[in-house]
C-alpha cells in the first residue's frame, strides 16, 4: 500500500498536470524518490560527489521547469533525508524556479510545518513558492477530509501553473457585506435586550 506522502504526491501531480494541461507544451513529470537514494546522499554528504543516478536525480531536480516538493513530517519538521538532498542541490540552482511546498503529517496540529520549515528553506534557496502550500493529514484521506484536501490540492496546483506560464489569474474580490449579521441578532447572541424607540 502507498504512503500518504506518495499518494499526496499523485495528487498532486495530477492536478499540476491538469493545470498545465492547456499550455502549449507538453508536460513531463520526473519523479524523484528521496528514499531510493538514501544511502548515495549520505555518501555523497561525506565524499562531496553524488554517484552517477544520484547526480541524474539533482540534475532533474535543477533542470525543472516547476517542483512538487512533499515531504513526510518528522519531529515537527521535513525529513532530515530531505533535508540532505537539498543540501546537495547547487545554491543557485533552485532560484526562479515555481515550487509548490507540501507535507504529510499525521495531525492537523503540525500543519504549519509548511510554514515554519519549508518556505524558509526554499526561500532561503530563492525559489518561488506557490502562495497555497498544502498539508495532508491522516483524516484527509477519506471522509469529510477528502473534499478539502482536493480543493486544497487544485488551488496549490492553478498557482503553480500560474508561475510557470506567467498567466494572470484574477478572482473577483469577495463581497465582504454578503453574509452580514444583523446588529440585532448580536446584541441577541450576547444577551443585551434590544433597545426600544421612546
């Protein structure tokens, strides 16, 4: 069986790939697995040289026109197998480049993990990050959670496309006095009687 941090990665990648869909070229997804390089980067952190499908991997990483990141969350922050690959890609070679941020975490309680950890790290690399990051908890993967997760997903993934095109997309401003309490109703709420005209 998958794990939640792959099975937000298919999402998202199809919803990029949705996204991007009307774009006039085409669309080439490369993953890459962190995990099936695990013992290359931590060689490759020792010695200074990634070995050769190691070096294939940072070079696709580098290459990219756009980046899903998703990593799992581990001690309230990215993976520390993240992290080192990260570490391994050139300082420069991540700047520009659209990146939209998302993390699996079994609580909605380390959400901002996103916040706190990973948009530092990939600003701190010069990287455009999608203003929509996207966590996916364990409850997010079924039942009520699943519908917010999607419109999550497809949010994130439009602004993504959006930076890679260089299409602008505008949205009407919310009417800000559509839903509007009647001043009666919370002088009602809050126990105060309603004043009487003399």
């Amino acid at each position: 069986m998958p794990s939640s941090t792959r099975l937000l990665v298919d999402q998202l990648t199809e919803a990029a790939r949705n996204a991007l869909a009307g774009t006039e070229d085409s669309v080439e997804v490369r993953h890459v697995e962190v995990r099936d390089h695990g013992h290359a980067i931590v060689d490759a952190l020792l010695t200074g040289f990634p070995g050769e499908k190691l070096a294939v991997a940072l070079r696709n990483v580098a290459d990219a026109d756009a980046l899903v990141v998703v990593t799992p969350t581990l001690q309230a922050s990215y993976s520390g197998l993240f992290k080192s690959i990260i570490d391994l890609i050139g300082m420069e070679d991540l700047r520009g480049t659209p990146v939209l941020l998302a993390a699996s975490v079994g609580t909605e309680r380390h959400s901002l993990v996103l916040e706190h950890a990973l948009r530092p790290l990939f600003a701190h690399r010069g990287a455009l990050s999608v203003p929509t990051a996207v966590f996916a908890a364990t409850s997010d993967f079924g039942g009520d959670g699943a519908s917010a997760l999607a419109g999550r997903v497809a949010r994130a993934a439009t602004e993504l496309a959006t930076l890679v095109t260089g299409a602008s997309v505008r949205r009407p401003a919310p009417d800000a006095f559509a839903e509007v309490t009647p001043f009666s109703a919370l002088l009602a709420a809050a126990g105060v009687p309603e004043p009487h005209a003399n």
